[in-house]
C-alpha cells in the first residue's frame, strides 16, 4: 500500500505564512498508540499507519515526496505580553486530510524536531506531555467539546533532555486548523495588510464559510469566532476543565480546544482554582476563563480593524459592538449548560439561584466538582415502583461535602423544582446521565500513567484511554477512574509541557 497524500492548501499560501522545514528523524521510531477510528474518519488506513512505513511517517522520518512540510508563524500575547514571533517551535504540518464530509482537518507533527521559530528549544516533546495531550483531547472528544484531536503517539527511541533525560516522544494532532488569534497578530503587529486579507479569506473558506456573504466579511469572521468561544467556553466549565495557558497563540479561530500543556480538570470545586506552575497572579483560574476568553477576542478584533471599516472610529465601533456581544452569549451558553447539569426544563432565575448556590456549597466545603453533579442522578426523587433511594446526606458526604447535611437540603429544594416542572423521574436520571460525566480524565490517574510510560508500562495509558472514551456510561471496570484522589494523590501543580 501507497503513503496517504495530503493537502497543502497552508503551505501554499506565501512564503511569510511559515518555514518550509522538513521533520528530523529519530533514532528508534516505536508506536505507542494510534487512533484507528481517527485515522478512519480522515480516509487514512490505520494497517498502514501502524506498518513500519506508517510509524516512519508519524515519527517524521520517512516524509513521502509530494508532501511540503511547514512550521506556521504566528504571534501572541503571553500571560498578557506581546511576543511577535513564536511560531512552530516544534510542531511541524505535514498538510490537510479531509473527512467524510470533506471538511478540512490539519494533520501535525508535535515533536517533530527544530524548526527556525525553535529559539532555544530542541523542537522535542518528552513522552509524558505527549500521553497528556493524547490522553486529554481524546477525553474532550469523547465529552463532545471541540477539540484538537491525537491521531497518534510514537516513541522517539531518544531521549529529551529537561530537568533530567526523559524518553522522547511525537504527536500527531488533527485539528479543524491551526490557525489562532496570534496568526494574525504575526501580520497585524507587522502592518502587513495584504498578508491579513489573505489570511481573513483563508479562515473564512476553511472554517467559517458562512462569513463570505456578508457585506463585511472579515466582521462576520470576528462574529463567528466570538460566537464559537462564548459557547466553547461553558463547555470547559461544565466539566470542570482548566486550559491553564489562554495565551492569544493557543486561542483557535475554529474554536477548538488547542494547546494541552499545564491544563487540568478541578478535583474539588473552586473558581479560584489554578493548577499551572507558571500561572502565579491566577490569570488563568477556572472562574476568570470566560473574561480571559473575552480578552483574548479583543486581542484578534484589533488585528482585523483595517477591514472593519473606512474610517478608525467606524472600525472601533463595529468591533467593540461585536465584542459587546460576548457577555450576553458566554451567559446564555452558561446558563444553559449549569439548566442541564440540573436535569431543569427551562432556566429562570430561581433555576440559577439553586445552580449558584450548589456551587458555593460545594466550593466552601471543597465537594468533587465531577461526583457531585454525577451524584444527582442518584439522587433524583424515587418515582411510583422505584425503590427508595440512598439517604442525600450520605451521597453528600461521599462526594466530599464535609457538611452532608448542606448538600441534603440543598437536594431538597432541587427536588422540589423538578416537582414543579413536572418532569418524569426516568427522564430526569436519562438527561443528567448524559451530561454530568462519570469520568473526567483525573490529574492523578494521568500522572500515574506517566510515570508508569516512562518505564515502558504503557498499560494504565491506554486504560486511561479506553475508560475516558464512553465517560457518560456507568462501568464498573472503570470505576477507580471515576474516584477523587486520596488527600496525597491530589495533583496541585502542571507544567507546561515542553
Ligand atoms: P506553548 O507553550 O506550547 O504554547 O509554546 C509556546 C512557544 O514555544 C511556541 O512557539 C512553541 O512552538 C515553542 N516551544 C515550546 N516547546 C518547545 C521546544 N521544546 N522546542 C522548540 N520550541 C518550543
Ligand atoms: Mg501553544
């Protein structure tokens, strides 16, 4: 069998949108786990990819002559400050895939080795931030949050050299694009207007073609994107998620989840909470996500103000209208998400006044964010011919309420509305189920696949993997998955993952 071909519609734009730069092979190409319904839906043949040859490719050394490799510049403001070139300092697109449905899907190469956006860095990932990404967006996939997606993982058979020698490893991530917020700063903080509305065309092609029939299209570009992280935004905190390093280079223009570094999911519930070791004013706290967000868009809204209007005050006002809209979007998405968590038919503001105050229950008292929403099926009313259930008070205690009799009465109320909507218990229990996950990929349960990885036991990897695929059926072969940590397993810290 033939290597699969890809696309270059990235690679064919002008040389200033990247670095044609070919992947350094490495020492001992092995794969540690490919991603066979991935590989599928992109009209890629996981037999092959797992042959030798395949694994040649997805280790980078073995680049089949029609494809045209590229690093992408880009631009960004980190933790706040502006940094005008970065670019692919380690991932390397070897081109476009399309699915069934003939959307486009990038295809790259993380770990692939130097490219001239490396700086200092060796172009390599160590095998455990590679796993964390795998384990991660496949565990967003599976929650139905749009992500960058893991086509597969090869181990290097060199090492990286970090605090200490850790074992090498590449990604293959799939993204709808790589294209992000500091794509277009690269252009805008260089005044390259041409370059910006080649750019605006492409994005708009590719992910949001609805905006090319608009009277302005790069506005309804800035729309659109707006529109995609004011609801992508609810879903992160729906699961408790926390990106840890919403730098305007790891903010997508599809809207997807991208970049898997020092980000977490919350154990105990607090808004406050910050996992990242660099993160030390908690500009990236779960709670302050959708103003980062928000933040983040004003920073892609200023890079398109030459096409918003014909004069700088006509610019403004049609962005800052844009961005005024967020606010109310991020809110209604919310809103939605938390009426849902609650198995409510509609959401009022008594609907919000129980949601917020579960949460600062559970915040004072540190209840899991995961099992406490997970909980509730449990604890929806007996209906006629069911048998009673557990006391709410236990079920609060087992969740981490150290007050049980709070989260009781709380129950209570929350019983009572659903009284009130008089919806039918089975259909409540049904619908909560399908959105309060019983598995969240767990920071304790991926450091100890880790740690196992890195003495070749790839074993509670790939368990970790198979267990985070259906998160929403209860299964009692995964049931340590779905447990909080013990006071010592309890992770407090991530890094960024070079
Ligand atoms: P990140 O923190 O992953 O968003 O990366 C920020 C910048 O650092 C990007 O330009 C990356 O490509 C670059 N970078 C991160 N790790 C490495 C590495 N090991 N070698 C080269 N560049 C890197
Ligand atoms: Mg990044």
């Amino acid at each position: 069998m033939a290597a699969p071909s890809f696309e270059s519609t990235y690679a064919a734009l002008p040389e200033r949108f990247h670095a044609r730069i070919a992947p350094t092979p490495v020492a001992a190409p092995r794969l540690l786990r490919l991603n066979s319904a991935l590989a599928e839906s992109l009209g890629l043949d996981p037999g092959w990819l797992a042959s030798p040859e395949g694994v040649a490719l997805l280790a980078g050394n073995s680049i089949p002559e029609s494809v045209r490799p590229v690093a992408m510049a880009y631009a960004g403001h980190q933790f706040g400050n502006f940094t005008p070139q970065l670019g692919d300092g380690r991932a390397i697109l070897l081109g476009e895939r399309r699915d069934r449905a003939g959307r486009l899907f990038d295809v790259q190469l993380k770990g692939a080795g130097p490219t001239p956006f490396s700086r200092q860095g060796d172009g390599r990932a160590a095998i455990g931030p590679v796993l964390r990404e795998y384990v991660v967006s496949e565990a967003m996939a599976a929650l139905g949050i749009p992500t960058t997606r893991a086509l597969a993982a090869v181990a290097s058979g060199e090492p990286v050299y970090r605090e200490t020698p850790l074992p090498g490893a590449i990604l293959t991530r799939v993204a709808r694009s790589h294209l992000r917020v500091g794509t277009f700063e690269f252009f805008a903080s260089r005044g390259d207007d041409e370059a910006l509305r080649m750019l605006v065309d492409y994005a708009i092609e590719r992910l949001h073609p609805d905006a090319a029939g608009a009277e302005r299209p790069a506005l309804a570009l800035f729309e659109a994107v707006m529109g995609a992280h004011a609801t992508l935004v609810p879903q992160w905190l729906g699961v408790g998620f926390v990106h840890g390093v919403m730098n305007t280079d790891n903010t997508s223009i599809s809207g997807e989840t991208i970049d898997y570094g020092p980000c977490a999911f919350l154990d105990a519930y607090h808004p406050g909470q910050t996992f990242s070791s660099i993160d030390h004013a908690g500009r990236y706290a779960y709670g302050r996500q959708p103003g980062i967000a928000a933040w983040n868009l004003a920073r892609f809204a200023e890079t398109l103000l030459p096409l918003l209007g014909e004069t700088q005050e006509a610019q403004i006002a049609a962005a800052q209208a844009v961005l005024d809209r967020f606010e109310p979007r991020f809110q209604e998405s919310w809103r939605d998400v938390l009426r849902r968590k609650l198995g409510l038919a509609r959401i009022d503001d008594a609907g919000l006044t129980l949601a917020s105050d579960l949460l600062d229950a559970m915040a004072e008292q540190r209840a899991d964010f995961t099992q406490t929403f997970r909980a509730l099926v449990e604890c929806v009313e007996a209906g006629e011919g069911d048998a009673p259930g557990r006391d709410p008070r236990e079920i609060g205690a087992a969740v981490g309420f150290s007050e049980p009799e709070a989260f009781a009465s709380w129950i209570a109320r929350w019983r009572a509305r659903l009284r009130e909507e008089e919806q039918r218990p089975e259909d409540v229990r049904a619908s909560l189920r399908a959105v309060n996950p019983a598995r969240i990929p767990r920071n304790h349960r991926i450091e100890e696949a880790i740690v196992a990885a890195r003495e070749d036991d790839l074993r509670p990897f790939e368990r970790l993997v198979e267990g985070l695929a259906r998160p929403f059926d209860d299964d009692p072969r995964f049931e340590d998955l779905a447990r909080a940590p013990e006071p010592h397993e309890v992770v407090r810290q991530t890094f960024c993952g070079t």
